[in-house]
C-alpha cells in the first residue's frame, strides 16, 4: 500500500504532467491503505478487488468501495485516457468514500 505523503507527492506529480489515469491509481491504493488502517480489509498483494470488496461488512463503505472499483477497474484495466473533467467527476467519487474512513 502507499502512505498519505506519499500518494499525495505521486499525485501531485501525475497531475502535474496531466497523467490523470495514473491518478486515479494513486487515489485507489490510498484507498486501499485507509482500508488497511481501519481494519476493514486485510491488503495482501495477490488479492484482487473483488476479494477486498467481500472482506468489507460496513455497508456504506463497501458501496463505496464499489463505486470507485468500478471507475478505477474501467479506467486502469480499461487503459483509456481520461481529461481533467473525467478524473474530477472521479476524484468525486473518492472523496466520499475517504470520508468515511
């Protein structure tokens, strides 16, 4: 996982060169670590996000936890390119699941 500092410098910096894709992968392992931290999932590096989503019992945090998996998988493993209006409307998304924890 990735620790605040740090996935702010490597967001900064793929903003900076408007690598909105990489991100928004930044967004998700931070996500993953304030998962970690709260103990709603136990981060393994051969999970998937799906094993993840199965390990969250809170509700509103696993249908967050869903909405931002299915951005983060579309995008990423998609491979599409975003615009800075796409990685807003997901950053959106983020910010309301980081909320919560």
């Amino acid at each position: 996982c990735i620790s605040s500092a740090a996935s702010d410098v490597y967001k900064r910096q793929a903003l900076n060169n408007k690598q909105y894709r990489l991100a928004i992968r930044f967004h998700y392992l931070f996500v993953l670590k304030q998962l970690t931290d709260a103990e709603q999932i136990d981060y393994e590096f051969d999970k998937t996000n799906t094993d993840y989503l199965n390990e969250i019992t809170n509700k509103n945090l696993k249908n967050g936890f869903t909405n931002i998996t299915r951005i983060y998988d579309f995008i990423w493993y998609g491979n599409f390119s975003i615009t800075q209006k796409d990685y807003v409307k997901a950053k959106s998304q983020f910010n309301e699941i980081e909320t919560l924890l």
